[in-house]
C-alpha cells in the first residue's frame, strides 16, 4: 500500500511518470484515463505564470511539459493527466496567453498565427477558431484563441492590438462588424465602432 506522503498529489511524481516521449511530441492526455488523486497546489494566472505553493515556477521547460499534459474535463475542471494520475489545478482564466500574433498574406487570403507563453502555434481558423467576450458592464473585450481539446489561450493585449489592425468591417447578420479574416473564414471581434483595450488595462 502506498503510504499517505505517496497517496497525496505531487508535481514531481507526476512528472516522473510521464512515458518517456520523442522529441517535443506531445502525450496523448486525452487517450489517458487514470483515477483522480486529488487537486495539486498550482495555479495559472491570469497573465500566463504558473505558480506551484504559491510560487512562481522559474523553469520555462518545466512549465512547457506541465502544459503539455494539462487537460480540461467535461466538468469545466483543469487537471495534468499521465497515464497513472489525475490532478486537479486552478486556472484563473485562460490556461494560455497569445504573446505573438502574426500575418501572412493579405485580405480574404491571409492566414494569422498566434504563438503562445508556453511555444503552442496555431494558425487562426475552423480548428483555431477567435471568440471575444464582451464585459456587460464596462464593455472591454477579452479575446481568446483555441489551441486543443477545450483549451484556450487569452489573447495578450499587444497581440489583441496586432490583430485589431487587421480588421475590416463585413456585413455579418443585419450588422456590421470589425473583423479579422484568417483560413478563409471571416471572425467577427466587435461592432464596427471604437474599440476598448482588452483585460480591462
């Protein structure tokens, strides 16, 4: 039997048992189906930093492979996933931030790329696709990216900035919209008047 020191979450065990992977190949975390071993003390702030008992994780690496194996459930719960464990960490918003917005080509044919903190790269479209939620109250966006499974990527204000300078107004149901197109496909961000900055800043 496991002793109650071994039966507790710990991020260094849970690393240790990751399979040993081919260069920066990600772990299939969704094929995986381990028993839930409890919430580990990690967070993931809002502007992107991973803290672990209150604590900034100082290894960038670290906080890529910890990336890698982090997964959201039906339950709406964030949790780092191997083949043997399952645990549980707090997100406060995104478990991403888009550092990096870039263009190629221009108008209906471009595509725009984001990169995130943790090096993701997604190119803007059907798969990746662009929401941006509007605060009721002050009416400042906050934009997201999707990167994989149910996980998204909080769009960093300059990127946002980046990105709004694409935009152009297309006629989308009954009202014109600012938007950006990427993919072939046109992603609304706003009406077409004066944007707020996003996050609130």
């Amino acid at each position: 039997m496991r002793s109650r020191d071994e039966a507790r979450p710990d991020a260094a065990r849970l690393v240790a048992g990751l399979p040993a992977a081919e260069g920066r190949e990600r772990p299939p975390v969704d094929l995986w189906s381990p028993p839930f071993c409890g919430d580990l003390p990690m967070v993931i702030k809002r502007d992107g930093t991973w803290l672990y008992k209150g604590s900034p994780i100082a290894r960038h690496r670290m906080v890529e492979l910890f990336a890698s194996i982090l997964r959201r459930d039906e339950d709406g719960r964030f949790y780092l996933v191997t083949p043997v464990e399952k645990c549980g960490i707090s997100v406060e918003d995104a478990p991403f931030l888009a550092v990096d917005c870039t263009v190629d080509g221009q108008g209906r044919a471009q595509n725009v790329a984001f990169r995130t903190n943790v090096d993701d790269r997604v190119t803007m479209g059907a798969e990746h696709p662009l929401r941006v939620d509007i605060d009721p109250m002050t009416e400042e966006p906050s934009p997201y990216i999707h990167i994989r499974g149910r996980l998204e990527a909080l769009i960093a204000r300059p990127a946002f900035y980046d990105l709004v300078e694409l935009g152009i107004v297309e006629r989308v149901e009954g009202e014109d919209k600012l938007g950006v197109w990427s993919a072939g496909m046109f992603f609304p961000i706003a009406p077409a008047v004066d944007l707020k900055s996003p996050h609130g800043e």
